[in-house]
C-alpha cells in the first residue's frame, strides 16, 4: 500500500474528509489587526496549540472594523470551523451568542465579557492592574502632571487603563485635572508621533512631565516624537508603555513598559497579571 502510494504520488483529500466529518479541523483566530505585535504573539500560542492537536489555524485581521469583524464570522461558519478564538471590536455583539447557539464554540481572547445570554470562555489581563502599575511607577518617580496617550475609549483595554490612572492619581491625593487625557483614534506608532505634537502644543505650565502610552506602539510613536524635536527623555518627559515588545528595547532610548503575558498558557476561562515594569530607561 504504501509503495502504491509512492508511485501514485497520492495525496489525501482533507476537504473531502473534512466533509463527511461536517467540520472542518481548524481554528480560526480573529485578531484586533495584525500590525500590533501583541496579538501575533498571542497568535503564536495558539498556533503552538493547533500544531499539537493536528489542527490548522487561520488568521483574520479585522483592524478594529465591526463590518469586516462580522462578515469574517459569517465566511467561517459557513466553512464549519470548530471554533472561532476572537478578540472582538464589540465585546458585546450578539453574534458572538449567536455562533455557540449554532454549534460554533466561541473563545473571546484579551477581552472579558459580562452580562451576557451565555457564558463565554475568555482569557484576558488584568488592565485595571496593569494601569496601575504603570500610574503608580510614574507618581514614585515625583511626577504630579501625567499625560495617558491613547484609544479609542470605546476598547475595553484604553478604558480600563485610563479610568485606573485617574483613580491612582486621586487616591495619592492629586486632582484628576493633572491627569492629561490625550486620546488617540488608534493605538498606532503613527498616532503615538501625533500625541506628542499636541502634548509638545500645550503651555508649559499644563504640558505633563510624564505619559503613560496606552500600548507599546503609541508610547514608540510618543518617544520618536520627543526625539525628532529634541525634547529630552526622560529628563523632560518620562514615558511608560504597555505590553513590553521585545523591540521595544532597541529604540534609542529603550521603552520601559509594562510587561503584559503573553496568553500562552491553553485557553480557560480567567485572567492574567502583568508583570510590572521593565527596563527603566524612559522613565527614570
């Protein structure tokens, strides 16, 4: 049989299989987009996971676009997919019900889902933590005007890491007005650079002596901005990023950032911690 196999150069026919089986052996992962290096770790996990249990795993770049989010859940369940990993634009989308009450097993990742008709299996971290951390390394180092950089707030991610720097900031007796809120439409190196021209345009006396970027990209962006026009890092703006890319180390001055897990571990249902700051080159 096998030296048929040889001579015939036969190739076994997975569609077909799959057909009969009704699913097909994948598991599609639906990433926020896939410029930002966090998830295309993340994505590494899971494909360390496929690998292992003889599955395929298919990546879907929604860049934080609803429409392309949902026209990309409809295209694999009509392929019979046995589950669907996201990290959703709309935590909240009743689709992500639907898929499960059809048969489509669903794993929200990076994002936590509450009140919902069924209980989601979800693996996130902890950004009211991870907030903190960074707001508090921040406060520790002397600075009483911040600036958060990032958004939009509408992610579940920006929201949680800006409203914990506004609360760590009041509980350490400062007013919320010294927290400056420079939001962002995406978290972008582009719109990082963008932040630092508006923070560069504030009056000296309200410009912030410290900015905490909502994610690596946007505190990159801020750091390039503050270079290029000569505004001196840390001595004039501390900077702290969130994620701690593993590039992040190679710019001219290396990023302190938060170091958030990676999401190796197999998928449950809880959250991971961060794991405080790292590197403190642009910030102390």
């Amino acid at each position: 049989m096998e030296h048929a196999i040889a001579v015939l150069c036969f190739v076994r026919n997975e569609s077909t299989r799959q057909f009969r089986a009704a699913k097909a052996a994948s598991w599609p992962t639906c990433c926020s987009t896939a410029s930002n290096p966090s998830f295309m770790d993340v994505a590494q996990g899971v494909e360390d996971e496929a690998y292992e249990s003889d599955f395929s795993l298919f990546i879907c770049s929604i860049d934080e676009d609803p429409t392309r989010e949902r026209t990309y859940l409809r295209r694999l369940e009509e392929r019979g997919v046995q589950g669907v990993l996201i990290t959703p634009v709309d935590v909240d989308d009743e689709l992500l019900d639907d898929l499960p009450r059809r048969a489509t097993p669903v794993v929200v990742l990076d994002r936590t889902r509450a009140g919902t008709a069924l209980d989601h299996c979800s693996v996130s971290v902890d950004d009211v933590l991870g907030g903190r951390l960074a707001t508090q390394h921040l406060l520790e180092l002397g600075h009483e005007r911040v600036a958060f950089v990032g958004g939009p707030s509408r992610l579940g991610q920006v929201a949680d890491r800006c409203d914990v720097a506004y609360s760590t900031l009041t509980e350490s007796g400062l007013s919320r007005d010294r927290l400056v809120d420079i939001a962002t439409s995406a978290l972008t190196v582009s719109q990082g650079r963008e932040a630092g021209s508006r923070i560069l345009g504030l009056p000296p006396e309200l410009r912030p002596t410290a900015a905490f970027g909502a994610n690596d990209l946007v505190a990159m962006g801020l750091l390039q901005r503050c270079v290029t026009s000569g505004l001196r890092v840390p001595q004039d703006l501390a900077i702290v990023g969130y994620d701690d890319f593993h590039f992040a180390a190679a710019a001219s001055v290396p990023l302190t950032s938060v170091r958030q897990t990676a999401l190796r571990a197999r998928t449950g249902r809880g959250q991971a911690a961060p794991e405080g700051t790292s590197r403190c080159r642009s910030c102390a």
